[in-house]
C-alpha cells in the first residue's frame, strides 16, 4: 500500500523562475529516462518478483523514485510559475503548456512527447530486470549532470545535486542486488550458449589503406580470449556453425531447464 506523506523528500528552492528551464526539467518528469519511468519499471517489476530480498529492493526504490516524480514536479512547476495566468506571451512561448497544461506540469517529455509504458522494460527475470535498472540509473544520472549544467540557480542545482546522487544510490543497490543472485555474468536464461561458436567474434569491419580505416578489434583490449573470424561474410565456413545443431536439444533434458517449474493445471 502506499502513503502519501505531505512534505518533500528534499525541499525546493528556486531563485528567479525560468520557464523554458522548467519544460527541460519536465524530461525527469514524463521523459523517457525519467523519475515515473524508473517509479513504474522498478514497482511493476517487484510486482512480478517472488524472491523476497529482491522484491524489497525493487519496490523500496520505486517507491523511492515517486517521492523523486513529487520533487522533481514541483521543481519544473516552481519554474513554468511565468505560464499561468493566460497570457498571449506564455501562449506563443509554449502553447502546450500554456494552454493545454495552464502553465502547470504534465506526464511529457522536453519537447512535449507523451510518456508511455513502452519506455519500461520488464522481464520477468530478476538477473535481466536488475541489469535494466542498473543502466536506467546510469541514464538517469547523467540527465541530471546535463541539467545541472543548464542553470544557474542554486536552489535548483542542490535539488538536482540530492536526486543525482540517489540515483548513483540505487545503481549501486541494483549492482548487489544482481551480485546476490549468484549468477556468472553471462549466465543469462534457459539454454546454454553453443560451444565453440559463443567464443568467436565475428571482425565485421575489417579494412585497410583504401579499403578503409585500419582495424582495431584484432589488437583491442577487449579482445582477450575470443577467437577472431576476419570477414564471416567472405568466409561463412570459419563460423562454427554446424555445432549448433542439436546443441541446444541435449541442454532442455539437463541442467538448462533448471529454472523451468511444472505448472500443475486444476482438472475441468
Ligand atoms: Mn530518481
Ligand atoms: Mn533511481
């Protein structure tokens, strides 16, 4: 359940109001990187969470992220104050948020884009949704670094400076959380990858002198213990396909169906 208490998580103050500042600030409203985005992704996401420890973590800091949507709303309202009141000049200036809005905030993005579900990613898989959130954050972070560089108001730069530094929070959160489940970092879903062809890495850009710039990947730090295919294109039969039949068939009776349950369906 939810409770809603009547003051802010941190406490607004803004200098003089800049409207075009508050509909910038409206991208951590309804934007896509956003404080409702992260509300709705990381609850939704707990919602669908059996593991305890998890879903603590994922509705904590949903809950969380909607005291960030009070303070970062009442910011951009703070801000857009200039466009109420109907006149022509707040009008032609923006007259989404003059008229349609009456100068106050909506669920919109910067430049006026409604939010949408389709900015969530919700999988169904703790390890998966985890690693979303831990990139959301880092999304959300740097937002607020670019907005902070926008203004100089004070005020207004301490309240982005507590929000920022919340988000660093949650990542970090997110990262253990993910650290808890115990997986390796590539074990990811059902199946089993296919041997042999999971460690090649398939040099796409290959080129030189007119052919075109000079190619990194074969000297790249991330290279380390790939097995590199120079141009799969020009020469499909070094991609080591032919161990992918059959390879996924063997795993379904073994140990790659471990996460699968039998679902017991009551007799009509
Ligand atoms: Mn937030
Ligand atoms: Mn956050």
């Amino acid at each position: 359940m939810y409770h809603h208490i009547k003051k802010l998580m941190y406490t607004v103050r803004v200098g003089t109001p800049d409207p075009v500042y508050g509909k910038m600030l409206l991208e951590q409203f309804g934007g896509q990187n956003g404080e409702l985005a992260a509300a709705m992704q990381y609850t939704v996401q707990g919602i669908n969470t059996t593991n305890p420890s998890i879903k603590d973590l994922l509705m904590d800091i949903g809950t969380e992220e909607l005291s960030h949507l009070e303070v970062v709303g009442t910011l951009a309202m703070m801000h857009l104050k200039p466009m109420k009141g109907g006149s022509r000049a707040a009008a032609e200036a923006d007259p989404l948020l003059a008229i349609t809005g009456g100068g106050g905030v909506n669920l919109v993005d910067s430049a006026g884009s409604a939010w949408t579900a389709n900015y969530l990613k919700v999988t169904g898989e703790p390890d998966i949704d985890l690693r979303n959130n831990i990139a959301a954050e880092a999304r959300a972070k740097v937002t607020y670094d670019r907005l902070m560089r926008l203004t100089d108001d004070q005020g207004t730069i301490d309240a982005l400076q507590f929000l920022m530094t919340r988000e660093i929070t949650h990542m970090r959160a997110f990262m253990q959380g993910l650290e808890s489940l115990g997986k390796a970092p590539l074990d990811v879903g059902f199946y089993a990858p296919t041997p042999g062809l999971v460690d090649q890495f398939f040099n796409d850009s290959t080129g030189e002198g007119e052919d075109g710039a000079k190619d990194e990947t074969t000297r790249a730090p991330w290279i380390k213990g790939f097995e590199i295919v120079d141009n799969p294109g020009f020469n499909p039969e070094k991609m080591k396909l032919d161990e992918v039949a059959g390879s996924a068939k063997q795993d379904i009776s073994t140990s790659s169906r471990k996460h699968i349950e039998p679902v017991e369906h009551a007799a009509e």
